[in-house]
C-alpha cells in the first residue's frame, strides 16, 4: 500500500502542486521552513486541490492553531464537497472536524483509524502523534507508531521521521537505551533530522549526561541552530544541560543568545523562555529585566483558545514581573476541574488551576501555599502538557517551595526521589546538601 502521498486521486495536471505540498510535508516533519504557507500558495492556485487541503488541515489541527479555524473550515470543506475527494480524504476531513469542534481525543481517534487500513499514511501519524502528545497519551505516543512500522520500508519516503517518532515515544515511556538507538537511526538516513537530534537531547538529559548532552548539541549545531521551528526548543535544552551541570551562568548566556534574540512571538518559544526562567529563579539567580521584557510579550498574546500548558507558562512570566490584571485576567479564565483521583480525560485542565495558584503563590513567597496547591496534583504532574522534561518543572518548584518553606521531612522525601532517578546531578547533589 503507497502512503497518503500518492493515494489520494490526483491527476497528471495536478503533478507540480503535488510535489510543491509534498516539500511541504518533508518540511513540517522536519521541522523546517513555513510548510502551511506554502501550502497556502499551493490552495491560492488551485482551491479545489484534495490534497493540500488534507495538508492544510492536519498542519492546522497538528499545531492546534485556534487563529487559522477559518482555513481549516475552508479545508474540510472543500473535502467534504469534492465530488472526487476518495474515502481516505473524507476520512481526513472527519479526523480534523472533530478537532475543529473541541473533541481532540476524537480527532486522535480518528487520525487512528485511518493508520489501522493505511499504515503508511504518514500525513495521519504525524497528526496523531502530536495529539498523543498533547493529551499526555505517553504510551500510544509509542505505541501508535509501533503498531505501523513493520509496513514500513527504508527505501522509502519519510522513514527517518518515522523513526523518529518512535523514538521520540520510546523515550517518554522511559525506554532510554532504545530511544537512543532508532534516533541514531534515524540520523543514520539524515544526519540532520532535527526531530532526532531533539530525542537525543531529552534521553542525555533524562539519563543525567549534561557534558555529553552539551558536546552533542554543539557537534550538531549547524543542523538545528537558526533553521528549525525547534531552534529555540533545543536551545532550552542545551541550557538544562548547563543547569544539570550547576552552571547557571552558562544557562542565562544561552537564554540570552539563543532564546529570546528571535523576534518571533511564537508561544512555544516563549514556555521554553518561560520555563528556563523560572528554573533560574528556584536557583536564586538574579533574572534582573527580563521577566518584565519577557511578560511584556505574552502580553500580546491571545491567550484565550490557547493550550493551558502555554497558559501555564504565561502565568510564570506575569506573575513573576507582578503583572497583577494580567495575572487575574488568566486566573478567571482558567477551568474548575475535580482533581481527586488518579485518573482524569483531560490531565492538563484538572492540573492548570492549582498549578498557576501555585506559580503566583510562590512567585509572591508564599511558600507554603504552594506547597498546599502542589501537593494536590502531584500525581498529574507527569501529565502537565508537556514532555517529561517539561513536566519535571512542577516537581523542582514543590522541592524548593518546600525547602524554602521549611517542610523538612516533604523536602527530603522529594530531594530522594530526584536524586534516586539522577545520582549524579549536580543539581541533586546540591539539593542534599541543603538539606544537611
């Protein structure tokens, strides 16, 4: 069976814009490039081209893109009015209605369904496994892509990306060895695969190889640094691996340089500003003005339809400048969502209220407040949204909030479990011997 690529019905006039979209897929899954502009250009030329709407919705629903609904709108119909549209475009059309309409796990479904009778849909599985991700799925993150890659082969088309994803579920279930190899794989079929590079990255974090993690980040530099969507993203890595070697200074050198020198406001670049900045300030580092020029930007941001993991990251930002109005205007928005229990649909709207109360109560020192809210959701907190890298955020803020609030025997416990994953941090080491 030939993958998405070439199944839907497509004539010989439609030849150049074909091709014209697929370079626009090898780009998203590379993270390379304006691939949705693109194929923008390709639907300026030709609206009824089943195709590029197929990519222009999955590009959409994949970056969970709530300002361009009025072009995934115009896709999924076209699609559904072609006369010529085939079952498996139909079936895209329906995958992405049903993100547009609120349901992501449906739409995940969905894009699942389709990989079950065309295992080499690479359109599908990429849609799929960003919504896995997003909906903090760990295990189907893997497993979704497990289930399709015996179909496929190394001759063809898209092989490194798959791998990649795979490799990129393996190591979020924690599976590290494993991870690391099919990334080398990966990298074996394109030594510049950003989506392999990234997975390295987080298994030589995750496996506490800060030097490693630095030596490899910089061999591979050209290959990430300036023409990637996740340039700043593995910037924000090299920057952890500075900190997991107690080398704060080195981390700001890189948030300044490499982090927020883009002028992009894209959200993602500004949770990993964000991100690394509040790691920064549980280590007591002066941050001097850059949260104010920090919150200055998610200021301009509309916050409301976003992901609750960048509303998270917005709030770190707000509340630690002392943006009061902004700080409510997100606080009144935010969902009411029962957290008792272990087991929720959506883990990221049962975590974001009490996480963001807890961010504002420790950026106003109000230690112990936020060690009351933390402690409430810890067992969400590997469900925050993001990657497990990400997540670990919450457990370093509950483990300083309780040092600083004098929580002995809470700060101990949590000091033990960081340690026990990571012995040789040197950011662990130096939790123990605060606690001496």
């Amino acid at each position: 069976m030939e993958s998405c690529v070439t199944d839907f019905a497509i004539t010989e006039t439609d030849r150049v814009l074909r091709e014209r979209c697929e370079l626009a897929l090898e780009d998203a899954l590379t993270n390379r490039g304006n691939p949705l502009r693109d194929v923008d250009r390709v639907l300026s030329e030709d609206s009824r081209f089943v195709f590029g709407h197929c990519i222009r919705a999955a590009l959409i629903v994949r970056a969970d893109d709530a300002s361009s609904q009025s072009r995934l709108i115009a896709s999924v119909t076209a699609i559904e009015v072609c006369p010529d549209a085939g079952d498996l475009a139909r079936r895209h059309a329906s995958a992405a209605h049903a993100w547009l309409y609120g349901d992501p796990a449906l739409a995940a479904e969905r894009y699942g369904a389709i990989l079950s009778d065309y295992p080499r849909d690479i359109l599908a599985l990429f849609v799929a496994h960003a919504l896995d991700f997003r909906l903090g799925q760990r295990h189907m993150l893997r497993d979704r892509v497990a289930q399709v890659l015996p179909e496929w082969e190394v001759s063809q088309p898209y092989y490194a990306s798959v791998l990649a994803m795979y490799a990129f579920g393996l190591e979020e279930t924690g599976q590290y060895r494993r991870a690391e190899e099919v990334a080398r794989r990966a990298l074996a079929f394109n030594a510049r695969h950003p989506g392999a590079i990234h997975v390295i990255a987080h298994v030589l974090e995750m496996q506490r190889r800060a030097r490693e993690g630095l030596e490899f980040l910089e061999a591979n530099e050209s290959a990430w640094i300036d023409a990637t969507g996740i340039s700043v993203h593995l910037a924000w890595h090299r920057a952890l691996f500075h900190l997991d070697a107690d080398d704060p200074a080195s981390a700001l050198a890189v948030y300044d340089a490499q982090i927020v020198r883009s002028h992009a406001v894209d959200m993602s670049q500004l949770a990993d500003a964000s991100a690394l900045l509040w790691r920064l300030q549980l280590r007591n580092i002066r941050i001097g003005e850059r949260w104010q020029s920090l919150a200055d930007r998610w200021e301009k941001q509309q916050l409301a339809g976003a992901r609750l993991f960048y509303v998270t990251h917005a709030m770190m930002a707000l509340a630690a400048a002392g943006r009061t109005a902004s700080v409510q205007r997100i606080l009144n928005g935010l969902p009411h969502v029962e957290t008792r229990g272990n087991s929720i649909s959506y883990p990221e709207e049962a975590l974001i209220l009490p996480l963001c109360k807890a961010l504002l109560a420790f950026a106003n020192s109000d230690y112990i407040g936020c060690v009351g809210l933390l402690k409430r959701v810890r067992h969400l907190a590997h469900r925050c949204g993001g990657s497990l890298a990400q997540c670990d955020l919450v457990h370093l803020t509950l483990t300083e909030a309780a040092l600083r609030a004098h929580k002995a025997n809470l700060a101990r416990a949590l000091v033990a479990e960081r340690a026990a994953m990571k012995p040789t941090s040197r950011l662990n080491q130096r939790l123990l011997r605060r606690l001496a």
